[in-house]
C-alpha cells in the first residue's frame, strides 16, 4: 500500500486549500498533516462524498500509526535533496543545449530547469510545514 501525504492527497482529492488550513493554525509536521485530513474529511462528509470519506478515514488510520514529525522531517529532507539533484541534472542539460546552439532545445531544457527550480522551492518551504 502506498502512503500518501495529506497534502497530496488534497490535491488529489480537490480540496488543497485544506493544506493552508493547518498552517495558518500554527500546526506542523504530524499534527498538521492530520488536521488536514480532518478538515478534508468533514468536508467531504458534508457534501456526502463517501467515496473521498473513505480515502480519508483509510488517511487517518496510516497518519496515526505511521507518521512521527521525526520521520517526517527525514523524508522532506530527502525529498529537498532530490530536487536538489534533479535541478542540477537539468542545469547541466541546459548547458549541454546551449553548447549545441539549438534555440528549440534550449528553451526546452530552459523550462524544465524553470520546473525544477519550482519543485525545489516547494520542497523546500514543506521543509518548515
């Protein structure tokens, strides 16, 4: 079984701005994230989504037996790493291209250093979340 974040999953589930809710009450890591799925998940209720009620209820059941702000933490920061690592493959990409003098694959590879630089930057404010 694959674990999913709440976050993740909000977006999945259409209802992101239950991410914002848990921060903007000073919550995080674990506490956080399950104040997510709470929010989520009285939502759903409320607009009788069984279906996205069970996901949640499924949700909870892992945050509570699996999530420590200890792990966590060591996942974000596995996660930041990553994207440390792929913003440098696509930067060295980039210069290949620019070295090649191909306008089409520069601003290709251009883009993609652009979406990893925004993934990095994401990873990197979760850090504190």
């Amino acid at each position: 079984m694959h674990k999913i974040s709440s976050c993740a999953l909000a977006m999945i589930l259409g209802t992101a701005a239950a991410c914002a809710s848990a921060q903007s009450a000073g919550l995080t890591g674990c506490a956080a994230k399950k104040a997510d799925v709470q929010t989520q998940l009285e939502q759903a209720r409320a607009h009788g989504n069984k279906a996205q009620e069970a996901k949640l209820k499924i949700a909870q059941k892992q945050l509570a037996s699996n999530c420590t702000d200890e792990g966590l933490r060591r996942e974000r920061e596995a996660d930041v790493k990553k994207k440390e690592e792929k913003l440098a493959a696509r930067q060295a990409d980039l210069e290949k291209a620019k070295a090649k003098g191909k306008p089409k694959k520069i601003a290709q590879q251009e883009k993609k250093v652009q979406d990893a630089e925004a993934e990095l930057k994401d990873a990197r404010e979760k850090l504190d979340q």
